[in-house]
C-alpha cells in the first residue's frame, strides 16, 4: 500500500508511469531526477504520508526503499 503511493508520487514529479518505479531504484541514476525533483517528491511523501522526514534524512535517501523506509521510521516516531 504504501509502495504504491510512493510509486504514485514520484510517477507524478517525473512525468513517468507508477510501474516503472521499483525499490531498487535510484532517484538520480535510474529514474534520472535532479535535486528539486527529489525536494518535490520528499514534500510530496510529507503531505501524503502525514510526516516530517528530517533534513539530515533527506540527503541521505538515494533510492527508492530508502524512500519507503524513511516513511516507516517517520510514522513509527508519532
């Protein structure tokens, strides 16, 4: 479920289809987004997810499961 509105999210910012966004996937090496795509889509994760992922976190997420697992650690500390 929540891969899937990730997927969604991130398929909205780069203009690309939901299913071709798989975990393993890297934001700048597969999916090719550049710094103020991936703002967008961590904005985008805190609004639909109702979460604040630090700043700190942000930087170090490169990959898609870094994405989903930044989301379970963010609604496990509400």
């Amino acid at each position: 479920m929540e891969f899937e509105k990730l997927q969604m999210i991130i398929s909205e910012v780069l203009s690309i289809e939901p299913e071709d966004v798989r975990m393993e996937m890297s934001f700048t090496d597969d999916l090719g987004a550049d710094s103020l795509e991936i703002f967008q889509i961590m904005m985008g994760i805190e609004e639909v997810f109702d979460v604040v992922i630090e700043e700190g976190s942000i930087e170090q997420i490169e990959t898609v499961e870094q994405a989903l697992q930044a989301i379970t650690e963010a609604q496990t500390e509400e």
